[in-house]
C-alpha cells in the first residue's frame, strides 16, 4: 500500500512517500481504507524523535483519519465492512483501573494514533474497534478527518477542566491553530465571550467569522494585555485562559485573570520554561489545569455536536499524500487557519 513514513529520525526531508505492506489485524482491531488524514503538530516531533522514544522502523505518521471499513477481527460487534468512520486517535489499555473508570487518557500505556503505532497516513490503517466510530450518512470524510483530535482536545479543556459557563471571558491564545480554532467555537457555543489573539489581518478575519467577539492582533497591539484588562473586560480580569503558548505569554496570562480564574494549558510552543510570579497564584487564588487528548466519553460528546453541525471543522488546505513534505512544513510555518489535510484515495 502507498504511505508516507521515516526509516529514521530527522529533518522533514526524512519523510518518505513509498509501498508498505497492509497491516494484519488482531481479533480486536478493525482496518480502514483511509479517505483522509488530518495532521497535527506531534508529526514534526515524531520525525525529530525524542529521548526515550524507540520506534520500530519504517513507521507510518498520521493521528487522525476517516475512511471506510475494510476487515473486522473475529470480535469486533460494532461496526462492519463497508461502515463510513472516523477514529478517536487517544489509544489505550482498555484494561487498567484508569480505562475501566472512564479516565482512558490517564492510561499508563495511553498513546496517540501514529505515535508508538503506525497512523493514518496510509492506504490501509488498524485501530481497536473501540476507537472506531461511524459517521452519519452524507458527513463527510474530509471533516471527519479534520475534527478529531483538536475538538477532543479543546472539548476537554473547556469543559471537564476549565468548566467554561456562559457569560465566561475567555482568552484564546494565537487563534490560527488546530486546538484554537476549535476553541474559539466551542467557548461559542458554550455561551461565553471569546477575546483571542493573533498575528495577521487575514487571520483576524476568519476569527471574527468562527465567533471571536474581540480579535487582538499582538504585533500591531504589543500592549494588548492593557487593552484587555481595562477596556475588555473594564478591570476584572479574565475567567478562564486557554495557553499553549508557554514561555512567551505565561506570565501574562497569570496577570490577567481575575481572582478565582481558571488557566489551562494543553502545551507550550514557544518553550516550556518561564519565570512565575507565584504571588499571582495565591493572591488571586488561581486554578491552574494541564489538559492533553480526552477520555473516550468527551470523544464521543464533541464528536455528536460536530456530527449536528453545531461545530463545524475549519479546513484550511487539502493536500495529496505524495505532497506530505509540502504540507508538513506548510504546517510548521505556521501560516494556516484551522486544518491542513491529506488526501489518500
Ligand atoms: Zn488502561
């Protein structure tokens, strides 16, 4: 089958377009013809690798894809050949205290999809039939592809851990990536007011379009903190702060919550080391929530509301496979607004 993989760590160039052998599946598995892969920023730290990580090599990328069922294993009750799916790309146990409470991504062998097994990047993927779930007739395979990951991701943040209410500021940093996006229409539907930032008229635009109720643009604006403490939000503060930022702007999200305020941070792109004024914490006493992937449940819950239509994937370019390197380093750059994707066939 064609699919894009490495044969070992590296640049981009290190991504490789070639014919794999279609995997076998388990008796719980259940192996997809792939439409569409979606990508996602663990594919550039795959590539690079990271202490500890020990793939078996040639390894296929890919965390979320949509596509049409091809073999089930022998156990497999829920879904057939021929069924339309997407995945939920969160894989653990199934077995552990954790899985078995409904808390699978605190799974001590919790893994994504196209991490410590091949992904979605491929004519043919496996996944256990447990993260396997059909689409409505007539959704498509290309928001099927593009939701996953980021709306689980986002869902979870915002809800289990922030608990966003209506009426809620939140502050959505760099409004342009895949979580972002996302977040910026569930805050929406949640009933909150969005303030988000970012670095680009266009950009801004297609915020203001998705909901954002204030768009700052941070390098016309460097004092946009200001702006949002005294105009926005007329000296209280924000509720809840959704940073993956990091190193750039964790200080500053700290100084902008109102007391009681709730951030949450899913990474840290500009670095993962800052310096904290700690007082801010205990003075405003502050919550502060790490959040990564999602449980199968929220999967599911945000998955119903993107298959209703109340939130809607934003596709920004769809790329062919043979053009993987291309779209990874479009990605990378930084440039897009909402999903980049893959067509595989
Ligand atoms: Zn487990």
């Amino acid at each position: 089958m064609k699919a894009a993989f490495i044969e070992k760590h590296g640049n981009l160039d290190q991504l490789l377009v070639g014919n794999l052998n279609i995997p076998k599946i388990k008796q719980n598995e259940v192996l997809v013809q792939t439409k569409f892969g979606a990508l996602n920023h663990i594919d550039v730290f795959l590539i690079r690798g990271w202490p500890g990580l020990k793939l078996s090599m040639p390894h296929v990328l890919g965390s979320d894809g949509s596509g049409i069922v091809k073999e089930v294993g022998s156990t497999v009750t829920t879904v057939s050949e021929g069924d339309r799916v997407t995945i939920n790309p969160g894989l653990s146990c199934g077995k552990c205290k954790f899985c078995l409470s409904g808390s699978q991504n605190f799974c001590k062998s919790f893994s994504i999809m196209g991490e410590n097994r091949w992904g979605t990047y491929c004519e043919y993927f496996k996944v256990p039939e447990e993260n396997v779930l059909k689409l409505p007739p007539k959704f498509s395979y290309e928001l099927a592809a593009a939701a996953p990951l980021t709306f689980l991701t986002a869902w979870r943040l915002l809800t289990t851990q922030a608990n966003l209410i209506p009426g809620d500021y939140v502050l959505i940093h760099g409004a342009g990536g895949g979580v972002s996006t996302a977040a910026i229409q569930i805050a929406k539907f949640l009933g909150a007011r969005v303030i988000t930032t970012t670095s680009d008229q266009n950009k801004m635009e297609k915020a203001r379009a998705l909901g954002a109720d204030h768009v700052i643009n941070y390098k016309t604006e460097p004092d946009y903190s200001k702006k949002i403490y005294s105009e926005i939000t007329e000296k209280k503060g924000v509720d809840v702060i959704v940073d993956s930022v990091g190193k750039s702007t964790f200080s500053s999200s700290l100084r902008l919550l109102k007391p009681g305020g709730r951030l949450v941070v899913p990474g840290a792109t500009t670095g993962p080391t800052t310096e904290v004024d700690i007082r801010q914490i205990f003075w405003k006493q502050l919550k502060i929530f790490g959040s990564t992937m999602s449980n199968q449940r929220e999967f599911r819950e945000v998955m119903k509301l993107v298959f209703e239509e109340k939130l809607k994937p934003t596709i920004d370019k769809i790329f062919q496979l043979e053009e993987i390197i291309e779209a990874e380093s479009y990605l990378n750059k930084g440039r897009q607004f909402g999903k980049v994707l893959v067509e595989i066939s």
